[in-house]
C-alpha cells in the first residue's frame, strides 16, 4: 500500500506487518492520523521484498504469521544489519515470547487489543530511537570521510596529538623536524575540522583511534 498523500516526504514512515487486514487498516489509519506515512504487509515475505528506505521510522509486526513469524524477520532483519526499530504486536503474547523480542532489541511488546495511546508512544520512542541512530551513523561516515583525507603522515601525528605528546615528542618519535610537526598538525586539524585538541580527542575516541 502506497504512503499517504496528505503526509510529507520527509516525515517519518512507520511500516505493518500483520496477517489480519482489519488490524493492518486501523492501524494505518491510526498512523496517518499523527502525520506520518504508513506502508503495510500482510506477510514477512512481502516485507522483505519491500526496496529499503532512507528515512527514520520503524516496524511494527504481529509475532504469529502465516509463513514466517514476527520472530524469524526480527532476527532476517538482523542478519541483513537492516537496523529499524521494532513494536511487537500480538493476541497471544506470553513470557518467553516477549523475552526473547526484547532481547533481540524490541522498543515494545503490546498486546491486543491494542490502545491506540500505547501504540502512538510505542512508535514515538522507536522512531526517536531511529533518528539518534541514524544521525550517529551519519556523524561516524562524515569522521571517517574526513580521517581518509589525511596522508599518513598526518594520521601519525593524529595520533601522537591525541595521546597527549607534545610536538616535540612527536617529531622525535617519528624522525623529523619540529616545525614539520606543526606544519602536519595544523593541516590535520583544518581537514579534521577540529576547533580544539578536546574536539579531536573525541572524534578519534569517536573513529575509535
């Protein structure tokens, strides 16, 4: 089923996954009443057929399926790092069940029939959670992009900066002049876009430097 119309292409997208049509519609209707596109399936397959989105949203999926269950695209999504959040939904929840979507990384598991008060927060914490993962991984590739324009001679002094040496120390650990060093660490810290040594400190703990 196609997004709503009436909901703008950069709000988010919540995606159902269930076997029963009735559910699928109310659901949906609920989603687009809060201003946000709505996709639904009535199978795991479906689903997985579906091409990926780059928006912040999340899935909610019945635990019983006909085919494969919530739990087995739960841990397929995982398999293929598809990293999107989860609300469990079902009729016939129990322990076990539970424990173990949540373990996997569930944001909830509601049960039917569901209040539309839960499953609105539900989906509020999840895609909230989808953002914050997603401006990470931005943040991450943008390091990583500039950490690649440096030479090596430059990722050498890096690192030398961020264990604390002075230039000194560094230009005798590595065999060259002083005023090379400063010449090499003012070059990385203009493409590191580091206003400060605390700055690349924490882009370096960031890239895991």
């Amino acid at each position: 089923m196609m997004p709503s119309m009436r909901t703008p292409e950069s709000a988010p997208i919540v995606f159902i996954v269930d076997d029963d049509e009735s559910v699928r519609e109310a659901l949906a209707s609920l989603v687009r009443s809060a201003d946000m596109r709505v996709e639904v399936f009535p199978s795991a397959q479906a689903f997985l057929r579906r091409p990926p989105v780059d928006a912040p949203g999340c899935l909610v999926l019945d635990v019983r399926l006909q085919g494969d269950s919530g739990l087995d695209l739960q841990r397929r999504l995982t398999e293929l790092n598809t990293e999107i959040p989860i609300v469990f939904i079902t009729g016939y929840g129990d322990v076990p069940t539970s424990v173990t979507a949540m373990k996997a990384g569930a944001i909830e598991f509601l049960l039917k029939p569901l209040a539309d008060v839960d499953v609105l927060e539900a989906i509020g914490r999840a895609i909230a959670r989808h953002r914050a993962a997603r401006e990470r991984q931005t943040e991450i590739a943008d390091l990583q992009s500039r950490y690649g324009s440096l030479t090596a001679r430059e990722r050498e002094v890096m690192e030398g900066v961020v264990k604390g040496l002075l230039n000194k120390q560094i230009a005798a650990e590595l065999g060259i002049s002083e005023i090379t060093i400063k010449v090499h660490r003012g070059q990385m810290m203009r493409k590191m876009m580091a206003g400060s040594l605390a700055d690349l400190v924490r882009q370096a703990e960031k890239l895991g430097i």
